[in-house]
C-alpha cells in the first residue's frame, strides 16, 4: 500500500510533463524536459484528466503572475504620479507620465464597469 501523498511513476510522469510544458516553448522541448518521449507526451495531451490538470497548473502560473504585476504597480504607479508633478523633470517625461496615468485611470475604470455589468448579467439582474 502506498503512502498517503506518494505517487506512482505515471502520476509523476505527468506531473513533470505539465511542469516541461509550463517551462519550455516547444512540445518537444518539453517531453526532453520531462524526461517523457514526444508520443507520451501526445499520449497525456489527449487525456481529458491530463488537460484539466495542466489548465488548472496554467491559471496558478498566470493567477501568480498576474498578483506579481498588481503587487509591482503599486509602486510604478507611484513612479508615474512623481515624473508627473516633478517640476525639474523634463516636460515630455511629465506629460507622458499624466497621459500613462490617465489612460490606466480610464482602462481601470472601464474594466471596473465590466466587471459590474457581468456580474449583473450572471446573476440574471439586469
């Protein structure tokens, strides 16, 4: 009897085939990663379980990335807002600035009223 947690040699197969299809550009390059032939690696691909388990592992990865960049624009935010009312800094660089800030005001905005909107549409509310 295994041990609660431990995996068996398919099981981690397939694991380190979504972690070479996450990390490398090619399928190929990907199977060479896993250490899984190109036909394995097809194999998985076709297999409904396989497919749910590696897009569940790509919307971590981009739920990741995507928390990385909210965390960082704080700060770039930060970096725009000073250029913008920083009377030495060249005019050029403080009105790119107020446009960056004000096309990501708009952009937020809009996707704000998106969101609204869906989620009045999903609900069945209009």
């Amino acid at each position: 009897m295994k041990a609660p947690g431990s995996q068996n040699g398919k099981e981690r197969q397939k694991e380190l085939a979504i972690q070479g299809l996450l990390l490398q550009p090619t399928i190929e390059l990907a199977a060479e990663y896993s250490g899984v032939s190109k036909a394995t690696l097809y194999r998985f691909l076709a297999q409904e379980d396989f497919q749910r388990l590696y897009k569940e592992a790509k919307q971590k990865l981009l739920e990741a990335a995507v928390n990385k960049l909210g965390a960082a624009s704080a700060g770039a935010v930060d970096v725009l807002v000073l250029i913008a009312h920083d009377a030495a800094s060249p005019q050029a660089c403080r009105v790119s600035a107020a446009r960056a800030i004000l096309q990501l005001a708009i952009s937020a905005g809009a996707i704000a009223d998106l969101e609204t909107r869906l989620a009045l549409l999903e609900s069945g509310a209009e």
